[in-house]
C-alpha cells in the first residue's frame, strides 16, 4: 500500500499535472495522504472524473490501460516501452 500521491507522482508529467489540477479544483479537503492497493484506485478515488475538463472517457482510457500495466509492472514508475502516453 502506498499513498494517493505516491501513486500520482508515477504518473508522467502532463497527467500528473492535470490530476492535481482536477483535485485542488474539485476537492475541498483531500486526502493525499490515504493509503491505497495500487495506481488505477489512486486515479479513481482522486476526483470526478465527469466533472474535470477532460471528462470521464479520458480517465476511463488511461484507468484500462492501468490495469493492463499494473499486472505487469507491479506499480513500477511508468516508462513509455510499459505505458502509452495519451
């Protein structure tokens, strides 16, 4: 178990970026502390998908294509030979 934010920190730098956008804009009082089994539950207890500028296809492609890397990376940080950046 690892952190929310030990989970965005593995994600690349433009992602990362709009996660922690979405969270300071949605989320009054969040818990980035809050342990977590693995990367795709961090994204998806983050903040609503629906309602960020990106909406809920794009964090529904990046959370499949999570669980297809988790199983093969066991939350590794993320390289693009294991993850395609969207």
């Amino acid at each position: 178990m690892k952190t929310i934010k030990d989970f965005i920190e593995m994600f690349p730098a433009d992602q990362k970026e709009l996660i922690y956008f979405n969270i300071s804009n949605q989320v009054k009082e969040h818990k980035l502390n809050h342990l977590v089994s693995d990367i795709a539950e961090a994204l998806t207890v983050s903040f609503h998908w629906a309602l960020s500028p990106q909406g809920d296809n794009y964090w529904r492609t990046i959370y499949d294509r999570l669980e297809k890397v988790r199983d093969n990376a066991n939350n590794k940080k993320f390289t693009e030979e294991n993850y395609i950046i969207l």
